[in-house]
C-alpha cells in the first residue's frame, strides 16, 4: 500500500505567486506526493461581516474580518496556471480545493487528478451534489461533523453521480490538541460507509499522522509552510519542511513495516530458528527399544532433529536406536 501524502500548502502563500512557488520546491523535496492550494472568488464564498474564527484573530493577531483577510490571501487563476506549469517542470503533483462552482470549473479544466472538499462544504448539498456530477474521484474532509452529516454529504455526491469517495477524518483545530484527535474515528468511518479512510492532521508534529498510518489510513494531508513565524491564520499550526520530511521517512517506514497481513516466518526468521527454535534430543543415554518419556527426552536448543511442537507424537514411542546424552531425536 502507497500512502497518499498531501502537503497542505492551503494558503500559506500569503497570496504571494513567488512564495507559493518555493511552496512546491520545498514539499516535493520534502518528499509529498501532491502539494495543494485552496482556490477561490471571496465574493462568491464569504458575506462582508463575517468575523474571523478565533484562531484566526489569535493568529493573524488582526481584526480584519474574514472576507478582508480572504481577499488578501486570494490567488488569481493566471497564477494557479504558473503553479500547475511549475509543478509538472519539477515533479509533484498538483492540486487545489475549490470552494465554489466557477473555481471547480476552472480547475478541472486545469487537470486536477482529484476534487478536495473541505470541512466546511460538509452538508452543503447544492454543491456537494454539484461535485458529484463531475463524476471525478472526491476527497471529503469530515471536520466539525456528526455520522450523520457525512451519511448526509455522502448520499449528496451520490445523487449527484460520484461514488469514488475517500474520508477524511479530521478535527477542526489549529492546532488540534491531541485529546481531541480521535484516531479511532477512523476505523468508525471506515465501519459506517466502507469507503477508503485517510486522516487531515492538525496537530504539531508528525506523530499522530504517523499512528493514522498504522491505523491504516490510505491519505495523509497535514498543513505544509516554509516558517511557522510567517504572519497569516494557518502557519502557526502547519509543519515546516525539515519536519514534514522526517514525517515522510516515517510513513514509508510504517507502509513497509505493516506488511502484507500473513502470519508466516520470513526468510531471515527461518534462518534464524535452525539454531534457536527447541528440539527433542535425548536427556540421558538412551538404549535402542527403549520407550520414550519424561525421563530420558527433553527439549533444548539445537540443529537437528524433530521440534519441540511434536513432543505429544514422541513420548511413548519406542526408540529406534540407541542415543547419547544431547543427540537429537530423529523420526
């Protein structure tokens, strides 16, 4: 299994083309698999008053309200255009979260190999069933949501026409504290829909994306900027690339080391049990005829003769021959 690794680079840009751009340089060399952006018309998503979340303001330290903090951290398409062109000239994939119908369009005519939905389009059905119908694989994030809202968005994108879906799990905090992480959702998730489940990180760190793996998840997206001091709302809780490196290293170790799920010796093991497994040898001399038991046979380390997993076939048997102390037992 290949873990799906996303390096939110969401809108760490500070809507700066050049900034976006050593973005991309930096999570391909960081090792993700995509790097993704969040597009959008302020107009078209946000009214004018709403205030900002609360880690925003203790962010931003600003009292802007969301749409002015948007507008300014709002990219144009000519520049999505300039960060497809430059993902493709060095080799990572892109993509970018569109959060309403013209930038989606925009997209997919773009070529993104996926739709993102975010958290907070969880039961937005007009355009949950919008995306569906665009008949494309859909990454949905579940945050700030019940079983029942994702049952909700999920029977949208199926109206809709899409049934290639995978979850998210994800808790809504910048950052998120790791009482509040949830990993076991993941396996909820998985038992209500039986759709592939991977997890949003939000918290510092690379450790709880790491267990999400173990826990089997098949995506990893985790908040990606150059500096965390780097003034914006999103920074402070996104991972900085030196870590998202070491984070990567991790989950590759982790894909090798679940395996393949068959409980079988591999071929060191059955090197090693040559001459560490127990075998049946004799306790004392014993005669030919002799009959085998508790008090002439017993089990120590060896190179030959019958393992110690047969010792109910052996006792009461009847030596065939004649044994010296410590030589192994043979059939």
């Amino acid at each position: 299994m290949h873990v799906c690794i996303i390096a939110e680079a969401g809108v760490n840009h500070n809507g700066d083309l050049n900034l976006a751009l050593d973005l991309c340089k930096a999570a391909k060399e960081a090792g993700a698999d995509i790097v993704k952006f969040q597009t959008w018309k302020t107009e078209k998503i946000i009214t004018e008053n709403v205030a900002q979340a609360k880690y925003q303001k203790e962010n931003t330290q600003e009292e802007d309200s969301q749409f002015e903090m948007l507008k300014k951290l709002e990219l144009g398409y000519d520049e999505f255009k300039k960060i497809k062109e430059y993902c493709e000239e060095i080799g990572i994939q892109f993509a970018s979260t569109a959060d309403e119908e013209e930038s989606l369009e925009f997209l997919i005519k773009l070529g993104i190999p996926f739709i993102k939905i975010g958290s907070g389009d969880i039961n937005n059905i007009p355009y949950l069933r919008y995306i569906g119908s665009k008949r494309m694989p859909v990454i949905l994030s579940t945050g700030m949501s019940t079983i029942a809202d994702v049952d909700l968005s999920i029977r949208a994108l199926k109206e809709g026409g899409c049934n290639n879906i995978t979850l998210l799990h994800c808790t809504t905090s910048y950052p998120c504290p790791y009482e509040n992480v949830n990993l076991k959702a993941m396996e909820t998730l998985d038992n209500c829909f039986g759709y592939p489940v991977g997890y949003s990180d939000h918290t510092m760190g690379q450790e709880v994306a790491v267990a999400a793996v173990a826990r089997g998840a098949t995506v990893i997206e985790k908040h990606f900027t150059l500096d965390r001091s780097l003034p914006g709302p999103d920074h402070i809780a996104s991972t900085e690339p030196h870590e998202f490196s070491e984070m990567v290293k991790a989950i590759r170790n982790i894909e090798m080391a679940l395996g393949n799920g068959k409980k079988e010796p591999t071929h060191e093991e059955q090197e090693i049990s040559e001459v560490v497994l127990k075998r049946i040898v004799a306790s004392k001399n014993i005669s030919d005829g002799e009959t085998l038991n508790i008090n002439n046979i017993c089990v120590k380390r060896n190179e030959t003769g019958i393992s110690a997993k047969y010792w109910d076939m052996i006792v009461g048997t009847k030596a065939k021959r004649a044994y010296v102390k410590d030589e192994a037992i043979e059939l």
